[in-house]
C-alpha cells in the first residue's frame, strides 16, 4: 500500500509474533555494535544508541530513554518498508517503538503511542523516515533488544545495547577512560651509584648464624633471562637433585620479583626536606603495600632531566622511616645539599631479598635432612604407631580428631604426621588440642608452631588463651615477630607474649628463647630461631598449621634446620583449597605451586589414607548442609558430614530467599565488566550495587551485624569499588577481599561477586585461570566461607561457562533459589574429577599461581604480570 499521510495508518499498527533472545555479548560479537551502512545497500539504517567508548550507555532505572533512528531511502526509485519490528528484547518488553519522541517524566502527549511493530510504508526517492527506539528499565543491568527492519526483499537487523544504572552503580562508573600504561623508564644503575646512609643498628648482638647473601650466579640469570630452563628443574624432582631443583626454582622466583617491583617504579616525582637528615617521598599504594617497603630497604634516584646520560650519577637512598604512604630517605650529603624541593627524580625500587635468602638457606640444608621427611615413598619400614587413652581437654572432640591426636602423641619422629580434611571441619581446632596434650602431658616437651601468616599465627595463640582448662604459665609461651611487622598489628591481649625494645619486635637472647616450652611464629620467621642458635633437634614436636598455603621451599625454614629424626612434625591443612602465592608462572608450572603437604599426597602411606601418617577430618561445623552438599560431593567424594542444621532468624526476616529451606540465592544479572585510568584490575558496578542492596536488606533487622558479612570478589578493583559504595552506605565493618584473604576465615553470610560479563574476557581469564572460572581450588574456597547464607551475583551466561559454577547455578535453579536475568540453557559436562583437577591442574596443564591478577592484555607476548594479594603481604612482615 501506498501511504501519503506521515503517520501511519494505525489500523495496519500491529503487535506481531515476538521472538525470544539470550544473553548477547556486544564485546565478543563486535558486528552487533559495528554497522557499516555502505554494505547495507540503497537504504541507509542509523544505530540506536550508539556505544560511547566502546561500552553501552548509561540510562537510569524507571527514566525512559529514547533515541532516533532514520530510515534513508537513497535511490531513485520507491522503495517498500514493509516492517519495523521489535524481534525481542531482554528483558521481556522493555523496547518500544513509536513515531514521536517519548515524553519525558514532566511531559505529557495525548498523540504519543509506542508499539512493538510498525508496517507498511512506502519510501520515496530520497525520502529519510525517523522513528523512536525508546526503553523505560524497571531493573539495573544490561537491556538488550533486536529490530528488525524489513525493506523489499531483505531484513535488515539492529541490536541495541542499554546499562540501566541506579544511584550506587552510576556513583562508581570509571572516572577515567582505561589506556594502558607505557613502560616506565629505568634508573639506570651500575656499581658507581653512590651509596646511602644506613639507618643505625638498635643493637649490636650478632646473629650466631649469619645468613648468607646467597647472590643469584651470573650463569643462571642469564639462561634464564634468556628464557631457558635450567636442566635440575627440567629432569624434576628426585631425592638426588633436592636442593638443586629447588634453588632454580626459587631463582626464578626472585627474578620474577625483581621484574614487579619495575612496575612500582616511579618517574618525574619529587621529595620534600624534612628537617636536615631526611628527605620524603609519597609512593602511592604504600599503605597497602603495594610495593612492600620497610625500614632498611633502599631505592635509586637520578635527576629526570639527566635520564639517558650515561655519566650523571645515580644516588642509594636507604628508607629510615615509613609512615602511610611516605617513606623517609637518607642519601649521601652531597645528594642533600644538591636538592630542592622544585627538583624531579626518577625513583628506582628494589626488591627485598631477605625472605628469598631464607627460602635458599632451608633448601641447601635440607642435605642434612633424614629422607624420611623429604621422601617418605623411600622409607622401607611402614611406621606403626602405638597409641594411648587420651583424655581430652576439649570435650568437644569428635572421634577423627580423637583418634588424630592419639596417633600424633604415639608419634616418635619422621615422617611427618598428617591432619586434612575440608574447610570448617576442625583441623585448627585438632592441632591446638594435639598442642596442649604435649604441653600439660611432657614437661620436657619443646614446640614450635607455625602458621603462614601473622594473622593465622595470632589466631592460634587466641586459641590457646581461651582455653580455660589448661593454664599456660606465661613466661613458657612466646610469640616471635619479625623486625619489620608494625607493633600496632597486634592486640594488646597478645602484645604480652611478645619480646621488643622502643616499638621494634625482636628475638630475646638464645638462653631466654630455649627456656620456652612453645614458641609460636610465621614460616618465615622460624629462621629466627637458627641465626639465634637453637640447634637441630632443640625442638621435640613442629607442628604446621594451613600447610598447604605454603611453598615447600617456605615449609622447609622450620624443618631443615631444626629437625632431627626423632621430631615429631605434624601438618594440617587441606590440599584442595588454595595453594602457595606465586609470582613466577614458570616456577609455578615446574612445582614451586605446589606445597608439601600436597607432594606428601604423592606418598602411598598418604595416598592411601594409611593411619600411621594421616587423619581426615570429616565432620563439618562451619556450614549449613545445603551449603555443603556440592563441595562435598565435587571435592571430598559425598563423606562430608554436616554438623550444623540450624537456620538463623535473620535469613527468615530478611525475606531474601524465595525457597527458605534453601540458603543459596543465585542472582543472575547482566552487568558490564570495566577498567578505568591505567589500573588493568576489572570492576563490575552493576554487580556492586547488586552487593549493596542485598546487604541493606540483610541488615535492615538490626539482627545481623556488619560482621557478620563477607563479600568475595575476585578483583582488586571490584573490592575498591565495593569499598566506595559500602563507606557511603556508612557500612564500613563489612569486609570485602579476595578468595585468598578469606581463606581459614569464615562469616554467618557470604555474598561472591563474580564480576566478569564478557566471553572474551572470560576465555583469557580461562588460559591463565584468574578470576573464579576453571579453578577449582578458587570455588572450593568460596562456597565454603558461609555458615548460613551464601548469595552469588554474576551473569550466568558466563558463569555456567565453568563447570563447578554451572553445577551451582543449576543446583540453586533446580530448588527454585534463583532470581535475576534469564537462565542460559542448561549445559551438560562430561563427568570429571575436579580432586585432580585440584592437584594436577585443569585440562591438563599446572595449576598456576594463587591470587594473582594479571595486568596485560592476551595479545601481549609476556605473561601477565601479578598483582599480590594479602596472602603477600600478610607476611610481609616475615
């Protein structure tokens, strides 16, 4: 038909058949979003709602947006329209279309009239047709539509892209656009630098044992920098190449360090006077040591302005003081009277190495270690424990902590003695009561324990205190520290057990140190002990808690200088939760990754559950038992037992879950996933304000407090931003972290935010095993924080990409516990073993590092590099 009039004949304006569309991704399918109208033919289609910078744009919720589009008829002859229809959208019915602009809030329009389908219209030579796309969200989140646009014998397709945002999402949209940041400038630094003055030594006792500088051998460096592998790491581990394999490793290691600390580098800053002795310098992301400075540690500085001259001198300048985010430096004098505060310096970090020669040092003595704690397989007597009745001091032992303890006290020396089991079963719980056994039963006993951070090693001392039954005479128990750990880390109720002189933490004499019947520290700062002088065997029982977050190199410092046959050793921990932190992907891969205890695995004593070496700690105490039902099943073979029914109240009061005897909520939205200045971390902030509006409904009873909430999120980004919008809900006592910085921790609720949105992004996540997907120690670790509710937000489209994730989606939509975006369809995956997936990494590759996010893009030659994480700096303080 031909129409003359420029409305539509309404009577022709019909709603036609709707189609139906899933989750579209506009940036893994670029052509959605890239038109190119010469391809298109004669009749020219405008885009709606154009991206701005490559990303949808931005609407509010309950506003309606609206934007043109023109139909342009460049031929010389008529040409039939004989439709423009709305196909589908996402959600259901949120597009319309209409041949007037939408009125605004504030505006009415008795003509206005907006449809799905629009027919029948003649367009004539050069004739531009405009009509409305217009969309009015009722939700946050991504809204999608296709339109179709059917011109004479062929469709021409449209999709539109819309983020609804509310007040919070908007509130943390990215400030700055994303672009990458260029290489940074080295200081050029050779053996002429003028050296810093030091800061003074608080005393002058000499360590008896000093630890060796352990400097990297020119040849080493350089065939790895040139990208080799040394032979020792390429043949693996053998009983005869111990040390060697393991010193590569751990050289690979350093290099990798020193190749981070490069990104901290700084260009064109300047320093302030601070009083005659000192000059300052703001290093930003101090405060969250990021890069770990600490008193003695030293930079480099050049004059910006002579960078590139190879004569200008670069100057040391040693850290006397770090304070927030400002460190104050003393160079040479001559440096000093030279510098204005108007003067740019270049600023060179350089890597502490302190740590790694502790970790050298354990390796080279492990040649003096029986082969029964490096290699128990070797042993060619299997050990048979003879136990005692145990009177427990706890009452609340179950019998496989019972019987674990029993077996620890009958234990007369090597192998290692081991306690695993998943998450929330008591394994802390066990080996402080194996502790206090020794304690109150043998007066001659001496014990060492030691955890992989300062706040697992706190927590292990807090365990001690609060048990009433035993009274631990405080002048027999002692906390060590590290020199460089903060005294305002710890609590005062602990402070007592610890040994310092004006604020800086220090290891008393040998003779007050062997008078201790337990001394409680980090891995790390067990090498205390021998450069003290405690001698091998001083100690009668080693007991290592959360083993498996150690690297065998860092388990070693208690044990190789300390150990003779006959000391007991015990281990706790769980090798299907998170590993050791590594920064090296190549000493990852070759097994710096993995931990001793986990290599103890490969034994078949272990292996194969013999009692004589190992417990597994089955009940469970932390979750509720629909919690624990998939990792019980995907992890620990269904034997978990779970020994928590109880609901809390404020899950009912909340009204959160829409089936109550289900206490997982699966949340399906469609966000955006973002980067912002040259920050590579991603952030979600649909997802954030998602976070937001379910804590507010979770704490509106006033039953639940603030810490009683965790929020598990795999990017540092996300976490600030999570941050940001919690302080300005004055919501500040919710903690938000990383999958590492809750692991051993647990909270009444856990909310995870997945983050990622895109398949592009997904799959580069996937190659390197960031974020959640394909790491099946990652969702180990955060479906098993909750006690009694856990909520996940994440687009499931990519979400059931994993199969772990997709076993969780489906098990919250199978029991009618899933709210949000529509469901993807469901996948089916071939059955597989996620225990090995555990131990020899997924799809047959290693496992890589733990906790890192990696900052480059896939298209870079060079591996990613890693952005640390508590289960770093934690430490920090070894």
């Amino acid at each position: 038909m031909d129409y003359t009039d420029d409305k539509w004949d309404e009577e022709c304006s019909t709603i036609g058949d709707k189609g139906e569309i899933g989750f579209i991704d506009f940036k893994d399918d670029i052509s959605v979003c890239s038109y190119s109208p010469i391809e298109e033919g004669p009749v020219v289609i405008s885009v709606p709602f154009r991206f701005v910078e490559g990303q949808p744009q931005s609407i509010p919720v309950a506003e309606i947006a609206a934007d043109s589009v023109t139909i342009n008829n460049t031929t010389d002859d008529p040409v039939n329209l004989w439709s423009v229809t709305i196909f589908a959208s996402n959600p259901e019915n949120s597009f319309k279309l209409s041949l007037m602009k939408p009125p605004t809030a504030n505006e009415t329009s008795r003509d206005y009239v907006d449809f799905f389908s629009l027919e029948d219209r003649m367009l004539q030579p050069g004739e531009i047709l405009t009509i409305w796309v217009s969309c009015k969200p009722e939700q946050i989140g991504l809204h999608t539509s296709v339109v179709y646009f059917d011109v004479e014998s062929e469709r021409i397709e449209r999709v539109v892209f819309l983020m609804a945002d509310d007040k919070i999402s908007q509130s943390l949209a990215s400030a700055k656009r994303y672009s990458r940041g260029r290489k940074k400038n080295q200081v050029v630094v050779d053996r002429a630098f003028v050296t810093g003055v030091r800061p003074a030594k608080s005393t002058d006792r000499v360590f008896r044992n000093r630890l060796p500088r352990y400097d990297i051998p020119k040849d080493i460096r350089e065939l790895l920098e040139s990208k080799q592998i040394p032979e020792a790491v390429e043949e693996g581990l053998t009983q005869e190449n111990y040390p060697s394999f393991f010193k590569n490793l751990i050289i690979m290691e350093e290099l990798q360090l020193e190749e981070d600390m490069r990104s901290h580098h700084m260009e064109c800053v300047t320093m302030r006077k601070r009083g005659n002795r000192f000059l300052s310098l703001v290093v930003p992301g101090l405060a969250e040591r990021r890069p770990s400075l600490v008193q003695g540690d030293y930079i480099f500085a050049k004059l910006a302005s002579e960078f590139g001259n190879d004569t200008a001198k670069s100057y040391q300048g040693y850290i006397h003081r770090v304070e927030a985010d400002e460190v104050y430096l003393r160079f040479d004098p001559e440096f000093h009277f030279s510098h204005t505060d108007g003067n740019l310096y270049n600023v060179q970090f350089t890597y502490n190495r302190i740590s790694m020669r502790r970790l050298y040092q354990a390796i080279e003595a492990t040649y003096e270690l029986e082969t029964e704690f490096l290699f128990p397989s070797e042993s060619f007597n299997r050990r048979l424990i003879e136990t005692t009745p145990l009177v427990p001091i706890s009452c609340n032992l179950n019998p496989e902590q019972m019987y674990s303890i029993k077996m620890i006290l009958g234990c007369k020396g090597a192998p290692p003695y081991v306690i695993h089991g998943p998450p929330g079963t008591g394994k802390t719980m066990t080996l402080v009561e194996a502790i206090l056994q020794v304690y109150t039963t043998r007066k001659d006993a001496r014990i060492l324990v030691c955890a992989p951070s300062n706040s697992a090693a706190d927590h292990i001392l807090e365990k001690f205190l609060s048990e009433k039954a035993v009274h631990i005479q405080e002048n027999e128990i002692f906390r060590l520290n590290a020199r460089s750990r903060p005294y305002e880390d710890i609590t005062p109720n602990i402070i007592r057990f610890c040994f310092f002189d004006e604020l800086i933490f220090k290891s008393p004499p040998l003779g007050a140190l062997l008078l201790y019947r337990i001394i409680i520290s980090t891995y790390m700062s067990a090498s205390l002990l021998y450069a003290e002088g405690v001698k091998r065997g001083h100690f009668s029982h080693i007991f290592l808690d959360e083993a498996g977050q150690a690297s065998e190199p860092e388990t070693m410092v208690p044990i190789s200088k300390l150990c003779k046959r006959n000391t007991v050793v015990v281990l706790a921990g769980d090798p299907l939760q998170l590993g050791p932190v590594i920064y090296s992907k190549e000493a990852e891969t070759y097994g710096l990754g993995k931990s001793y205890l986990e290599r103890l695995f490969e034994s078949g004593f272990y292996h194969d559950g013999d009692e004589n070496y190992v417990t597994k700690l089955v009940r469970n105490y932390r979750c509720h038992p629909e919690i624990l039902y998939l990792p019980s099943t995907l992890f620990y073979n269904g034997e978990l037992i779970a020994c928590k029914d109880d609901v809390s109240s404020f899950v009912d009061e909340a009204n959160l879950l829409p089936n109550k005897n289900f206490p997982l909520l699966f949340f399906g939205i469609q966000g955006c996933d973002e980067r912002e200045g040259n920050n590579p971390s991603w952030f979600n902030r649909i997802e954030a304000s998602k976070v937001t509006e379910i804590i507010r409904r979770l704490t509106a009873s006033g039953n639940l407090k603030e810490e009683d909430i965790g929020v598990i999120t795999p990017y540092k980004q996300q976490v600030l931003k999570l941050n940001k919008a919690l302080e300005s809900l004055d919501m500040t006592g919710i903690k938000v972290g990383s999958v590492e910085q809750f692991q051993g921790q647990e909270r009444q609720v856990i909310i995870v935010s997945t983050v990622r949105s895109t398949i592009k992004h997904d799959e580069f996540d996937r190659t390197y095993c960031l974020g959640f997907l394909s790491n099946p120690r990652r969702f180990n670790v955060a479906i098993t924080r909750a006690i009694s509710l856990l909520v996940i937000i994440g687009n499931p489209h990519i979400i059931s990409k994993d199969t772990f994730w997709n076993k969780l989606l489906w098990r919250c939509a199978d029991n009618n516990s899933y709210q949000g975006c529509g469901l993807p369809d469901r996948q089916e995956f071939e059955d597989e073993d996620p225990t090995q997936d555990c131990l020899n990494g997924v799809e047959g590759n290693p496992l890589p590092s733990q906790g890192v996010e990696w900052s480059q893009e896939p298209w870079q030659e060079e591996y990613p590099k890693p952005v640390t994480d508590e289960a770093e700096w934690s430490d920090g303080w070894k």
